[in-house]
C-alpha cells in the first residue's frame, strides 16, 4: 500500500460542518462527494493562498535595502492581496457572488481611494 494518504482527524464546528453538508447537498454541481472532500480541498486551497501570500510578503519585505520604488510596489501589493481578502470575505459573510473578472477592478478602485486619501 505504498504512496496511499494517511488520515488524521481535526475537529470542526458543528454550525460549520452542517453549512458545509448543507451546500454539499443542495449543490452537487460543485462536484464534492463528501464533507471530507469539501474541507482538504478548502486547506489545500487555503494553504495555496496563505503560501503567496507569504511570497508576496517577502516581495514587500526587501531583505536588503529597498529602493523607494521597490518598497511602494511591494507596499501595494500587499494592500491589493489584503483588500482581495477582505472583499472575498465580506462577500462570503453577505453570501454575495462577485463576479471574478470584476475582483480586480473593485480592489484596484478602493486601493486608489485609500492610497490618495492619505496625503
């Protein structure tokens, strides 16, 4: 039985694992058989983007000295990265769709109020 996943187990809210059933069931387009299956996919991803983020942190953070361009850019991207995240979440949290194509125009538009309101 060489290269098969071992399991472990993690604990869940229950309100959390009834909302992931729930959507499980009511939505089998999304292809999940399982809560299981729902919740390693959600990690993986989780994982994914916690990962960039990390990398994009580290563009940010120059390990040697920054030129004033570098530290503006690194800057913004870490404020676009943060704002995604919380234009994602906010959207959960309402339960509203936002169409993918337009995240960024959204996130571009509130970076530029916030960046042009500070001076």
């Amino acid at each position: 039985m060489a290269g098969r996943n071992k399991w472990s187990r993690v604990s869940i809210l229950t309100a959390l694992l009834n909302e992931v059933d729930t959507l499980i069931k009511d939505n089998p387009q999304l292809g999940y058989p399982s809560a299981s299956s729902f919740v390693n996919d959600a990690v993986r991803r989780l994982l994914e983007k916690s990962r960039k983020r990390t990398e994009e942190d580290k563009v940010g953070n120059c390990k040697t000295a920054c030129t004033p361009t570098e530290t503006i850019v690194g800057s913004q991207q870490i404020l676009k990265t943060f704002l995604r995240e919380m234009v994602l979440a906010t959207a959960g949290e309402l339960r509203v769709e936002i169409d993918p194509k337009k995240l960024d125009k959204i996130v571009k538009v509130i970076a530029q109020k916030l960046t042009h309101n500070e001076g």
